[in-house]
C-alpha cells in the first residue's frame, strides 16, 4: 500500500482517537530520569505522565495533525509524519525505552521500522509493543458463524490496520529476523467479563480472549 495512502487515513481520524492511557506502560516503564521514544504519541497523555511522575524526557513521533499539534505542548520533542518515512533525527544509543502502542498493525514493513528504531537505543535498552490480537473471540465469531470482516474505525479491525496478528506470529516475525524478544504475553482487560472466565478456566482459553498481545524487545550488545 502507498505509504502516502497510509497518511491520509491517518488524517481522517480524530485527535479522540489518539488520547487514551495505556496502563500496561504505566507499569513496565518505572524508571525515573530515562530518555522515552513514544512512536504513535497521539496526544503526548502517555509522555506527560512519565515527565510529571518520573522526570523522564520524552520524544514523539506523530502522523495526525490535530495530535500533534496537542503533543508538542505535552512533550519535549515530537516529529510529525510516518515513523517508515521520515528522518529520526536523534543521537545513537540515546533512549532507554521506546513505546509502541498500537502502531506495529499500522505499518507496511514492521521489521524495517524496528531495525531502523534500533540505532538509537541504548545497548540494553527496551522497546514496549501492543498489537491487537486477530485471535480473539468475536473476530473468530463473526468468521465462523456469520461470514464477516467487516473493518471499523475502532478496534481489532480498524480500517488503518495494514497487518493482522497472533502472539504466536508476531513473536516469530521478530524471532526470524533476528530481534530479541524478550517476553511476550496476552492483554485481558481487568475485571471483565473475559478476565472472569480466562480465570474459572486456568487460562486455556486466553488466545481467544486477549484483546492484544504486549511484547518486549530488547537491544542486544
């Protein structure tokens, strides 16, 4: 798909869009004074949490307009455009964390996107990713009992979305090419219906339940 068709469909969502809060970072990014790429900033909610709470200095790259005008008030620096496509104009081994919520699914080459992210961690350092996952249960609902894939502007089915994933697949993407994949688990929304019975069931149902799978990649020597 053309990478400037990609951008124009960015353009048509709105800055309500781009503002939630994710939780899972919240809880894995715990140190204070780092350095944070948030890649898919949105509105820099994410990165104002991190500077007021942790002192940290964050960076964002950001494709929608209206976001982005909201992000450079949030943030310390924020480049507009695609991550694929434009320049990332920062030092080598600079970052300690990257964030990737919900962007992976967006990109036309995820692979390339990573390696060319890569240069600017530090040795050591830690690249959070969230990818909805296809897997789950009313995706394989709508296939099996009523013939649809039908895209949203919200979702696992978004309309922007250019890649569809397990954990399984994208842990093998990554694998394969030779990125180190630190860990890699299943998102179940906490007390929710889903929660409650991937507990009564031990967990056996959990690939149909997680809402996304949430990785860690880490930067080798």
């Amino acid at each position: 798909m053309n990478k400037d068709l990609v951008e124009e469909m960015y353009l048509n969502k709105n800055t309500e869009y781009f503002s939630l809060e994710r939780e899972i970072f919240k809880n894995s990014v715990l140190g204070k004074n780092l350095n944070i790429l948030d890649i898919g900033c949105g509105t820099g909610i994410l990165g104002k949490y991190f500077k007021e709470n942790q002192n940290c200095k964050v960076y964002g790259v950001e494709i929608n307009e209206s976001a982005y005008q909201a992000a450079i008030i949030n943030l310390d620096n924020v480049l507009k455009g695609n991550v694929e496509s434009i320049d990332l104009k920062y030092p080598d081994n600079f970052f300690d964390v990257v964030i990737m919520g919900d962007v992976v699914e967006h990109l036309i080459s995820p692979v390339d996107t990573i390696n060319k992210i890569m240069p600017f961690l530090k040795i050591g350092g830690t690249i959070y990713i969230t990818v909805p996952n296809v897997r789950h249960w009313s995706v394989i609902k709508n296939l099996l009992f009523f013939d649809l894939w039908e895209y949203d502007t919200w979702g696992i089915l978004d309309f922007t979305h250019l890649r569809f994933f397990t954990k399984k697949s994208i842990t093998n993407l990554f694998q394969r090419n030779n990125i180190y994949v630190k860990s890699a688990s299943r998102m179940i929304q906490k007390k929710s219906k889903s929660s409650y019975f991937n507990f009564l069931t031990l967990g056996i149902f959990s690939g149909f339940l997680a809402s996304h799978t949430f990785l860690t990649l880490e930067k080798k020597s």
